[in-house]
C-alpha cells in the first residue's frame, strides 16, 4: 500500500509460486497429447456471442449500460467481459501433489472525458448489477448525457495465436506426466540436485469489448507457464537456480525440445554458481548476452515511452520525441504481432488492433505507446497498448514484447573488444524510476571477462544506471536478436500483464554493477 | 435477497462436502473499494467497486486443492465443486496435507484490534474528493517546479467468514483510508525527479490531514535534484525508516519453512544462534492496535500470538505453516507475518545521522534482489551523502552488495521511529562497513 505506484517491476517468477504444474506424457510429445484431447474446437476467433450464450449478455443490455454510464455525460464509453478459467499443477519432493483452479467473471465500465477516467465493474453479470457499475462510472462527468450506439460492429481480428488444442481441455491427469518427467530430468542430470520444485500453468480468457462507438472486439486468449527450479548442494554449500517458458497457446507451443531444455538450463544456471564470484564494485563495460537481456529496454526506456507519462509531462524522455536518443545502429520495437509470444494480443483492452510500434529508429525516437487517452492527446491514432490485468482495472499504456532489431556487430568480436567487464546471461526482475531515468535489473548468472575473454563465473548482482545515459552508451550491436520465452510479468499501478523482451547480444561501454572491492 | 457471507460460506462447504470432498476449508470475502484522484486541480480518475471471492480448499482421498472464484451464484459454485473434485481426484496424494489440527484454533482472543471503523458509511464522495484535492494543492504549492501532482485517496471495507469442517468459524473485517501523493519536479536537464508521501489508517479519525502529504512529497522530490554517484566505497549506511521494510523482506524469506524444507534457506540451521547483531529485536506482533497487519486468526485458521523472530540478534522462530511444520516436524507458528515490530530502538533518523562522519542516507530502494539459499543481496539505492553527522548531496544510481549473514551483524543503532503506514513497522538503520558501488 505505501509503495511508489510509479516504480514499476518486471519480474520472473524464480521459484514455484505455490502451486500448479502440469505434465506432458513422460515419452510424449505435446503432440501425443493433443491426439487424446478431447478439446472444444475454436473456430477462428471467440465468438462476439459468447457472453451472451453463457451470460445472456445481450447487445440491447450493452446498449442500455453505456447509456447508463453516459448519462451524465463523456466522451466515451467501452465495457470490458472477462470470463478467465486458470488451472495449476505443482510438484514438490517429487509428486505432483497441489493443485488449483480460478475462475474470473465480471464486467469494467470505463466512461473517458478528455484525459479523466471513472470505472467501476461488477462480478455480476446482471442488469442491475452492471447498471450499478455504470452509474458509479458516469460520476466522473456532469453534463449533458451522451447517447449509446444504435448497433455495434463486430471488428474482425488478425490471429497473432491459433490454437488448435487448448490447455483448457487436457485433463489433470494428463498434464501431471509432463511435471514428473521434468522432475526424472532435472534429477537424472546432476547428483548435486537435491531438490527440485516445478508447476505447470494455464489460463483460457474470453474477453469482450463493447463500446460507445459501436465498436465489438471478442477474443479468447491462450496462455501457459511451465516453470522449474532447483537446489543444487555441494560440499555444503547450497545454490538455487530455474528456467521457465511461457507462451500464449495451447499443447503445440509447448515443444519437446523446450522442456528437456528447461531442466538442463536450471541445473546448468545453479551449478555454474559453485565457485562464482561477485563481480568488482563500480562503472564497468557490460555485456548483455541475447535474450532476457532484454530487460534493458523494458526498463531504460520502454516505460519512458508508455505515453500517460509523457502526456503528463513526467518522464525523462517527454521532451525526446524525433530527437537521436541512441547510436544509428539501435532500433526498438514493442510488438503484439509475434507469434504466440506472451506479450502478443490481437487486440488491447480497449479495442484497437494488436500491432507493432517502432519506438526507436535508428537511434531516433519515433512514437510513444499510446492508449485512447494519450493518443487523443497527442492526435495521433492509438497504437494498441491499452493494456490491462482484468476487468477490475482501467486500461493504461504497456508494452507487449519488446526488443531490439540486429546490428551490426558479431557476438565475439563485442566480448573480444572487452578488456574488463563482466557478461550478464540470466535476470530476475528490474525495476524504474520513470522521471529521474535510473533503472536497476538483477543478474543472477553473468561471467567475467578479462582480456576479451569470458573467465570466471560471476553470480547475485544488481546493475543500476540511467536510460537515457545507458541507451547512449551502447556502442555494439551484435546480429544475433533472440525474444525471451520466459515468464515476464510487467508492474504498473498495481497491475501485472504478461510481456516479452528481446535483445542481441549488445555492448554497454559503462555502467554501475553492484560488486564488491573493485 | 442478497445471501450473506455466512450463508455463501457454509452452502459452499456442504456442496464441497456432499460432492465427495473429505474436508473442506472455506473462505468468502466481500471488499467495497473507491478511488478517487486529482491532478492538475481537477479530478483525473475516480473508482468505486464492491469485489467478492470464493476461496475453497479441499482435502479427499489425501489428496489437495486450492481454488478460487468470483462466480458465487448457487449453481456455478456447484459446478465448480464437481471440476475441483474431479481435478483433485487424480492429484498425486500427500500425507501431509490435511486440515490444521483443531488444536491450532484454541485459545482465540476476543481483544479489540481497532481495525474496524464502523462510522465508514457516513464518509462521503464530496468529503473524499476534498481529502485529495487539499492534499494535491499543498504538493502544487510547495514549489513553482512542480510538473504534476496527483493525489489519490482510497478506502475499503472488507468483510470476511473462514469456515472449516473440522470446527473451525471465524469473522474478519476491517478498513482502512489512505491519501497518497505523488509528485514531479523540474530537475537538472531531462530530469524530472518525482517522489511520493502516503498516510494511512484504520480508522478515519486517525488519518489526520492529509495536506502536508503533498508538501512532503513535493519537498522530497526537490531534495533530489542533481543526485548523482560517488565513488565506491566501503562505508556506514543509514536507512531511512519508510525504506527499511524492502529490505527486511529479504530477510524473512529465508525464514520461511517452506524455503527450509525446500533447502533454500541460509538460515536453516541457525534457530536459536545469533544471526545479527544484538541491537535487533523484531517481533512478529498481530495484536498491535490498528496494525496493518492485525488479526485474531491467520489464513489457515491459526490462533495468532506474539511470536519473536529475533531476540538480541538470536534467531528465536520460523514462520511455520501447517503443511511445511509437518513435513519438518515441527509445531507451526504460523506461515504469514502479521505486523513487525522492532524493539529497544532510541532516537529518530537525525540521531542516527548524527555520528556518521563520511556515510550514506538510503531513503528508497530500487531494484535488487537477493538470493535466499546464500543470503547473497544486492540492491539498488537512492538518497543523501552524509558529511560530518549532516546530510549532503543527493545519491543516485548506486547499488549496495552484502550476505544476509553478515550485513545484520553490522547493525549498530537502531531507531525509535517505526514507520507507521505498514504492516512492517521499520524504524530506521544503522550499519556499519557496508559496500556501495557508484563510480
């Protein structure tokens, strides 16, 4: 509660939370799994009509709702259905023994007047339920009442993540193998491992958007997480490490390949960690190794550019736009479109298509991510990033993945042009401060590097600088972009939404690493 | 016509039970929450929702679930049971996952926690909407480099039933207002630096004024303009009581059982063995009045006492929930902290400055973590040089590197201001020989 709601966290779970992990067939492939599904068929996108065949959500409900929510005025109205089922598995000492399941319903009715907002929603699908909410929404206006649309138009969608076999409709039992074969994994690869914790995750979201303009949006969105972490003990000593992949589709996403690598990469992260060091203390040339290092942009200036900061003229990079803010070599994109990543949406959560934006072009900065409200603001048409984490939340600017386009360096000749800094492989979380620019992420694997070559092991270390000073000094671009598929979760006003992040390998000519006596 | 939370609770057990669950824990909650917000003298957003939630954890066969909906009519919870005991029919079992013995619900106390202020209703929007609007006028006030301002006020309400099947009936309800300001300044080229002030109680008439949140969230904010790095360097670290909470948090975790069993905890083996200096004493205390953390009972039906963590630097208990206490073999305590209290502090943050010749002031964290199988940490800081037993410049971008193991056997004052506005009340810290990275 007495948090800063304008630091924001991007965080990968490190651990099991608690619960929930699903298991493929110990021999299967996730394809053998679908062939024995009995799955519900999704024909192109959900149906605008699912919340009426389950809800008896009517357009003439809808239409009676914004008008309620416009009486007093406002210049728009949209309402947001959410039905989400998720489900859990987790094993721990060796049995899948936890589970748990969640559903969420309700409805979030939104009235915008300029750059000012009322919402209020209800669990209740029902008439008097949401007429409530509309009424506790109109309080933001005073004025003549609006009027709501004499029909909607259903908006049809580009699928940015078909799923033929969805999560939804594997049974327990038959997730429950793939957590145990990741346990025989993890175990069968190193006698140090002495405990292993792992959890399987899904959710199936309907979602539903309605609004003043007469706009209809619907779509269903798939997600999962299979996460695993280990201990490792060693003469003693005790070191902990995990991998996780989280994708948004269903049983075909989830690769063979990928879960053998999950366990291989958590026992290779822990037991490089026996005999790592910390790092000297102070300004050092780092380099972020392709992929997660991602987190670099998420915090040095992705959050900078999430337009609310800058229509209120708080974030370091407010006054930035078309100025060169990076080497000519450094562009940057926040994408929806990429396929089955878990910051993809076809749609935001207000309405407009999923895209992709170009923030930094050629080291120039080209576009803020907009929702509605920044973009009237700015005149400019909005670029998808309405985001929110559900129905109890008003959409605000977010990213989805974020990353930065190839140039023109290769990975050894940025490592061989080094002469002492350290490599940074495996995050965390990080974390920003939007007006001031100083951003932090933690390091929990990186090496050495000393003469233009990668040495010892370094382990446990925070980086801090400032986006703007950091974005300046990256000096080499590799050729070698990688999108993490990990389990992103981005922090902003209380609320998490799922996200990527990408990089290639990419020098920082300097910047502070939390050490110890340099 | 609308069921009461009793009502939903127990209908929700006996369909759990009448579907084939052998034991059931049931937990309903009902939260009415609004929101109201000003920037630039106008009101920016305004929120006001009543959230309700299910939450059932069943026990059949030895085996385990824990679930959760919003969904409560009659027949979506009935199906909702068929799923649960269906799903958690093909878990693996677990002998150790049963309900708490009732033994754990006896000895309840019936004190007052003053948690709950039954005049809630009578506060208005238009009374609200002036709690924010003055709060964001004195941040607007307190400098012309004021970019933006907002200042938010929020409350809730928020009642509660837990019902086991094994005996178990308890009732929480509280509430809790809160004033928040945040503030933007005009800093020194593109820097807009920004900080915040927040005031919170149980009962309104123990709010105060907000007012002078926004002043102090404004005066903050200015305090950082040039923050910048010094060089690194081993050297004495004050911590400022609001930003002290973060960094317990790394401490508790390894305190965990579940964290012990699971053999990712440095502190495993330490019960009863000095841990940190003698200067700490931290107690786990869900009886403090108006605590943030207040309660009579925790999230498994535990009665809740005062329990010492550390006594005099001797690490004296775990938070042990029920499943991990017997897997360990241990009597749970309980599995979730309540309120945190430090004991034996003297003096404010200006006392412990006072002797620091060359130091550093932390008044916020950013970033970090830490690890807890090794007790490795490093965190982001921001906040004051001191000079002399005097706050200096501001300081930015530097991060500080210790183990848990030895960074608390440096501490060498500890204050007597808690933090009011959290359930951890941190006072603020004195370290000795701590490792900043900067230049």
């Amino acid at each position: 509660m007495t948090m800063d709601r304008r630091q924001f966290m991007l965080a990968t779970a490190t651990g099991v939370a608690g619960l929930a992990a699903p298991t493929l067939l110990t021999r299967c492939a996730a394809g053998r799994v679908r062939e024995e599904a009995t799955v519900p068929q999704l024909i192109d996108l959900a149906p605008a009509s699912y919340f009426e065949s389950q809800f008896g959500v009517t357009p003439e409900l809808m239409r009676e709702v914004i008008a309620t929510a416009l009486a007093s005025g406002g210049d728009h109205c949209e309402l947001y259905f959410q039905h989400s089922r998720e489900a859990s598995i987790g094993l721990e000492d060796g049995a899948v023994n936890r589970g748990s399941a969640t559903v969420d319903l309700g409805v979030g009715v939104r009235v915008i007047r300029g750059d000012q907002t009322g919402y209020a929603y209800t669990e209740e699908l029902e008439r008097e339920s949401m007429l409530t909410a509309a009424r506790a929404a109109a309080a933001i206006a005073d004025g003549p009442a609006g009027s709501a649309p004499k029909s909607f138009a259903v908006q049809t969608l580009e699928n940015f993540y078909p799923t033929a076999s969805w999560w939804s409709g594997i049974s327990v039992d038959r997730r429950m193998p793939l957590l145990d074969r990741l346990n025989t994994l993890t175990f069968g690869l190193d006698p140090r491992v002495k405990k292993v914790r792992a959890s399987f995750y899904d959710e199936d979201r309907y979602i539903l958007i309605a609004d003043s303009s007469g706009r209809l949006v619907a779509d269903r969105l798939p997600m999962f997480a299979l996460r695993l972490s280990c201990t490792l003990e060693d003469k003693g000593q005790i070191e902990e490490n995990y991998d996780a992949v989280s994708l948004r589709g269903g049983v075909d996403e989830l690769k063979d390949e990928r879960i053998e690598r999950l366990a291989r990469t958590a026992v290779d992260r822990a037991a490089r960690n026996f005999g790592a060091r910390k790092p000297p203390a102070g300004e050092l040339p780092v380099v972020l190794a392709h992929g997660s290092s991602g987190i670099l942009l998420h915090e040095a200036i992705g959050h900078g550019m999430e337009a609310d900061f800058n229509r209120k003229g708080i974030s370091i990079y407010a006054e930035k736009m078309n100025q060169p803010i990076a080497g000519k070599f450094v562009s940057i994109i926040d994408d929806a479109t990429v396929p089955h990543y878990r910051g993809s949406i076809n749609v935001d959560d207000e309405g407009s298509p999923g895209q992709r934006t170009v923030l930094v072009e050629n080291g120039v900065l080209r576009s803020y991510l907009h929702d509605r409200i920044s973009a009237a603001h700015y005149r400019v048409p909005p670029t998808g990033n309405g985001r929110r984490e559900s129905f109890r939340f008003a959409p605000i600017p977010r990213m989805r993945n974020t990353y930065m386009a190839n140039g023109p360096h290769q990975r050894e000749e940025i490592i061989r042009s080094v002469k002492r800094g350290v490599i940074c492989e495996t995050f965390t979380n990080g974390e920003v401060n939007i007006g001031a620019g100083d951003f932090t992420f933690y390091v929990k694997n990186g090496y050495l590097i000393e003469d233009g070559k990668e040495t010892a092991p370094i382990k446990d270390f925070n980086i801090i600088g400032n986006g703007p000073d950091v974005l300046s000094k990256v000096t080499m671009v590799g050729d070698d972009l990688k999108i993490d598929d990990s389990t992103w979760t981005c922090g902003k006003d209380g609320q998490g939404v799922p996200v990527g992040q990408g990089l290639p390998t990419c020098l920082v000519s300097s910047i502070t690493v939390g050490g110890v006596d340099a | 016509m609308a069921r009461s939370l009793e009502q939903i609770a127990q209908h929700a057990l006996d369909t759990a039970l009448a579907k084939g669950a052998a034991e059931v824990a049931v937990r309903v909650g009902r939260t009415r929450f609004t929101s109201l917000s000003f920037r630039d003298r106008k009101l920016d957003k305004s929120e006001a929702s009543t959230s309700s939630s299910l939450t059932l954890t069943l026990f059949l066969d030895g085996r385990y679930s824990s679930n959760s909906t919003c969904d409560l009519r009659p027949d979506a919870v009935a199906d909702f049971c068929d799923r649960l005991v269906a799903m958690t029919r093909k878990l693996a079992p677990d002998p150790h996952r049963r309900l708490p013995e009732p033994e754990y619900y006896q000895g309840r106390s019936e004190r007052d926690l003053g948690i709950y202020d039954d005049q809630h209703a009578a506060l208005g929007i238009d009374r609200r909407k002036e709690l924010a609007r003055s709060a964001e006028e004195e941040a607007r006030g307190a400098s012309d480099r004021v970019i933006s301002a907002t200042a938010t006020f929020y409350d809730d309400v928020s009642d509660s039933v837990r019902l086991h099947s094994n005996g178990f009936r308890g009732n929480y309800n509280y509430t809790s207002f809160w004033a928040q300001v945040e503030s933007s300044v005009r800093g020194d080229g593109d820097k807009k630096p920004e900080d915040w002030s927040v005031v919170g109680a149980r009962k309104l008439a123990n709010l105060g004024d907000p007012a002078p949140c926004g002043r102090d969230a404004t005066l903050r904010a200015l305090q950082q303009i040039g923050a910048g790095k010094i060089d690194s360097a081993r050297l004495p670290l004050v911590i400022e009581n609001r930003a002290a909470g973060r960094l317990l948090g790394h401490l508790l975790q390894p305190l965990n059982a579940s964290a012990i069993q699971q053999k990712r905890s440095c502190y495993a083996d330490l019960l009863g063995k000095s841990v940190a200096s003698a200067k700490l004493t931290l107690i786990d205390d869900p009886w403090l009045v108006g605590g943030f953390g207040s309660r009579l009972y925790d999230n498994e039906g535990i009665t809740s006492r005062p329990m010492p963590i550390i006594e005099q630097g001797v690490l004296k208990n775990f938070y042990v929930d029920v499943y991990y206490g017997r897997k360990l073999g241990l009597r749970a305590t309980t599995g979730i902290k309540s309120n945190l209290v430090f004991s034996g502090g003297q003096g404010g943050l200006e006392d412990l400055t006072r002797g620091v010749e060359r130091g550093v002031l932390v008044t916020g964290f950013i970033g970090g973590n830490s690890s807890p199988a090794t007790g490795d940490f490093s965190l982001g800081v921001r906040g004051f040089l001191i000079e002399k037993g005097q706050r200096g410049q501001p300081i930015a971008e530097m991060n500080i590197t210790d183990n848990l193991l030895t960074f608390w056997n440096k501490l060498v004052s500890v204050g007597a201001d808690p933090y009011l506005y959290s359930s951890s009340r941190t006072p603020s810290l004195r370290f000795d020989d701590v490792q900043f990275s900067g230049m």
